[in-house]
C-alpha cells in the first residue's frame, strides 16, 4: 500500500524536459491532467531569451520604406526612458485591417545579453 501511494505520488509531479524560462502557464492550478495520445500544453517554456523577436504592426503608409536587414530602434513601456536595438527580420505580407486602418506585420529580431528587454524569473531546469 506505501508502494502504491509513493508510486502514485511520483505521477503528480510535473518535469521539465528542457532548461528554461516560463513564458506563459496553460493550465489552471488544481486542474486535471489528463494524459492522452495528444500531449497537452502545460507551460508555454523559452530555452533562450538571448535573442528576442518582436512583432509590430507597421502601418501601410510606411511599409514601403522597410526592407530586412534595416536597423531599428525600439521601446517597451515597461521600461520607459529605455531604447533597444535591432533590425528587421521578416516583413509579412498578409495585411491586417483594423479600425480602417492597414498594417503589415514586421518582424524585429534583437540581442537579449542580460534579459533587458524581457527579465523573466520563472525558470526550469531539465530533469538530468
């Protein structure tokens, strides 16, 4: 019967496959998991923060004047006063519309070294 219960208690824990940072929790505390043929998503893990990629909405007036490879600058409101650097990577060509106005969505990729842009502190470690 202890055999049993510490069997049963070794299914209740959740691990980690990769190292990581937790980016977003898809479950609920106290919910149910149930294992099936489709794995279910549990936590939404980054291996790597030292690169970023941003998405922005970039408006149709302006989409012409970008090309990959340009520099950018950019901030967040979470850090206001803060300027971060990098450069465009991908221009998406499947516009959106939005309150009647066209934007495109250009992808920004920029160096994270110390987690600036995005200090995350949940993490994981693998199960080795």
């Amino acid at each position: 019967m202890l055999e049993r219960a510490r069997r049963n208690l070794g299914y209740t824990t959740i691990t980690s496959p990769v190292k990581g940072v937790i980016i977003d929790r898809r479950v609920n505390i106290g919910q149910t998991v149930v294992a099936s043929l489709n794995a279910p998503s549990l936590f939404l893990i980054a291996k790597d923060l030292t690169r970023i990629q941003v998405w922005v909405a970039v408006n149709e007036a302006d989409i012409g004047r970008l090309h990959p490879g340009q520099p950018v600058t950019f901030t967040v409101d979470a850090f206001p006063g803060e300027s971060f650097k990098g450069q465009v990577g991908k221009i998406r060509l499947n516009a959106s519309m939005t309150q009647n106005v066209v934007t495109y969505t250009v992808e920004v990729v920029a160096d994270n070294p110390n987690g600036g842009c995005c200090r995350i502190s949940l993490r994981t470690s693998d199960s080795s």
